[in-house]
C-alpha cells in the first residue's frame, strides 16, 4: 500500500464532505468544524500536506491559516471563500499567510490543482485533474 499525505480541512460539514470527496482518493482527509481542532490535528499530523479553510468559519479563516503557518510553515494554506473582506484577502495573499485561494462554490480541478501545485513532480503526475 502506497503511503498518502494527509490534507486538514475546517468547515462546514457539506463542505467538509465535497473536499473529501474530491481529495480522499489521493490523500487522507481530516476534515474538523472547527479552527481549533483542525489546530490541534495540525500539532499532532506529522505527514501533513495542507491546510484548507473556509473563510467563514467560527472565528477567522484567516487566524486559522496564519496560525497554521506559525506551526508548520512546510504545510500548503488553502483559503476557500464565498464572499468576504477583499481587504483581509488580499493582504493574506500579499503576506504568505494565504498561498492559494480557491472560491466556493469548489470546482474539483481548482482545488485539485491548489493542492497539488507544491506535491513533488512524481507525485503530482499520478494525480488526475479532469
């Protein structure tokens, strides 16, 4: 059996089920509704390859993706959103916090593609994104 990164998802539950049925093929998929237990699942993942929040989650999107980079800046930040401060977004996107930002509702290649944009190259060529 191969061995699969895992991907940390914060949400909401219908959300949390499309990205894992996008991802769970590829990658082991913990998707949490909140910031802070996909926080602590981030402390104790040892083979974690990313890190995807909606920005409306309880609290801050946002918080959670710059908390996360604090605790492992080698993990890839996903921002999902729907609508939101541009303000906030952009100033994410201009510090690093946010590395890639994919709008709701999720098309599958988008955030395949925002996934897998830092996977090795080998890794990468055995991911479909049709």
């Amino acid at each position: 059996m191969s061995h699969r990164k895992s991907i940390i998802c914060c949400g909401e539950e219908n959300v949390l089920r499309h990205i894992s049925r996008i991802l769970g093929g590829q990658f082991i998929v913990h998707g949490l509704r909140t910031p802070a237990q996909a926080l602590a699942r981030l402390q104790k993942e040892a083979d974690c390859h990313a890190f995807v929040t909606d920005q409306a989650v309880a609290g801050s999107g946002l918080g959670a993706l710059k908390a996360a980079r604090e605790l492992r800046p080698d993990v890839r930040r996903v921002m999902l959103t729907e609508y939101g401060d541009l303000t906030s977004i952009i100033g994410g996107l201009h510090s690093g916090i946010i590395q890639h930002l994919v709008q709701l509702p999720i098309r599958d290649v988008e955030l395949l593609a925002a996934v897998c944009t830092v996977l090795p190259q080998s890794a990468a060529a055995n991911h479909s994104f049709a």
